[in-house]
C-alpha cells in the first residue's frame, strides 16, 4: 500500500504543473484572442455633445433678430419727427379799406389753420382732411356722431377764441353759429353726424368758390360766421 501512494504522489507531482501550465496557456490564448471584441465602447456618444451645441447656434440666432427689431423700432420713430410743419405766409392787407382789411386778417387765420401748404390757399385735399380733423375732435367720444353737448362744446370754444376777432359781435356771431350748426342736422334728431357734417362744409366750400378753380382765396373763403350772402358784415 505505501507503495501505491508513493506512486501517487509521484504521478501528481509530475502531471499536475504540467496541468497546471497548460491551463495557464490556454488562459493566455484565451485573452489574446479575445481582446479584439471587449473594445470600442463606441464612444460615438460624443457626437451627443452635438445636439447640445445646436441650441446654442440657435440662440445666437435669435439674438442678431432682437437687435433688428430694435433697430426698427428706432427707424419708425424718425419719420414722425422729420414731420415739420411749414410757415404760412404773413399776408399784407393794408392795401384794402380798413374794414375790408380785419375781415381777410380773420379770413386768413381760418385759411392758415387748414392750409397744410402754407400758400395760402385753400385746396380742395386741404379742406376735406380739415373737415375730418375738426369732425373727429369734435367728436369727444368717439362714436361718429356730434351730440347736442359736443355741438355745444363747438359753440362755447368759438365764443372762448373769437373774442379778440369779433370784440361786441361775439354774441351775434355766436347765435349765428348756434344756426348753422342746427342746420347741419338734416334729419332733426339732435345729432350730426360725419355724413352731416362733411356734406354741409363740402356743400358751403363749393359754394364759395366763385371762380370754381376748386381753391379758396383770402377773397372767396368766409368764417363760418360770415354769412354767404352779400350785404352782411
Ligand atoms: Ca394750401
Ligand atoms: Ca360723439
Ligand atoms: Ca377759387
């Protein structure tokens, strides 16, 4: 029995380094192998920064868009300011009678009120946007038509103004105001309204203009207190 134990020993000995050495290169076969797939952990996730770095190209997009807008802004506010308003012409009446003279004098300061030119003339485009413009503020609330209290307002800022030009008329040419605008109100209702008011002041300019050139002169255009016909003041 020692015997065969000897011999086991002995047949260990002997075959498991070998054994043992095989396995070894086996295992280094193995890794030298197999190195080629562990690799590329495809760092392809780099091109991940990418799309982080579109949003930024976005953003300075935007940002030249805000600038244009503020330039234009800037460039809208201009025009209104290159709008100047020209001088009218300082008119010479004292070639005319004295009475005659402080009746253009006012004629002229109606005209130049209306006269965007400045030429002193009355154009037909002039008086229909001073027809508009005197209608709309007039028109203190805003509903397109000229109610009796507006009418009113009408009347008191006449009186209010036209002291100075009328002096112990003012009352007579204020009652005679209080008329023509009554007058305006075709259907009698209280109310004039902008088809009213731009009929009658159209109908009255044509009328005045006795040479129908279509323009109004100094000799032609009469205050809405003048009346058209003759012999009056
Ligand atoms: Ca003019
Ligand atoms: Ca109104
Ligand atoms: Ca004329």
């Amino acid at each position: 029995m020692p015997v065969l134990y000897a011999f086991i020993a002995v047949f260990l000995l002997i075959s498991a380094p070998a054994m043992a050495q095989e396995s070894a290169r086996d295992y280094i076969d193995r890794m030298m192998r197999t190195p080629p797939p562990p690799i590329v952990e495809e760092t392809v996730p780099a091109p991940a920064d990418d799309p982080a770095a579109a949003p930024v190209a976005e953003q300075e997009e935007t940002l030249p868009a805000e600038s244009e807008e503020t330039e234009e802004v800037v460039a809208a506010e201009e025009p209104e300011a290159e709008e100047e308003a020209c001088t009218p012409i300082v008119q010479d009446f004292s070639n005319q009678s004295p009475s005659i003279a402080k009746r253009y004098t006012r004629r002229q300061a109606e005209i130049d009120k209306m006269d965007t030119d400045c030429d002193g003339i009355l154009q037909p485009e002039e008086r229909t946007t001073a027809i508009e413009t005197q209608f709309s503020t007039a028109d203190a609330d805003e509903d397109g038509v000229l109610s009796k209290a507006e009418a009113a307002a009408i009347i008191d800022a006449f009186k209010e103004n036209s002291q100075g030009a009328y002096g112990g008329l003012i009352d007579k040419k204020t009652r005679k105001l209080e008329v023509r605008i009554k007058n305006m109100d075709k259907n009698d209702d209280g109310k004039i309204t902008a088809a009213e008011y731009r009929s009658y002041y159209q109908s009255r300019y044509k009328s005045l203009d006795k040479n129908n050139d279509g323009a109004l002169d100094v000799r032609e255009f009469k205050t809405d207190v003048e009346s058209r016909r003759r012999r009056s003041d």
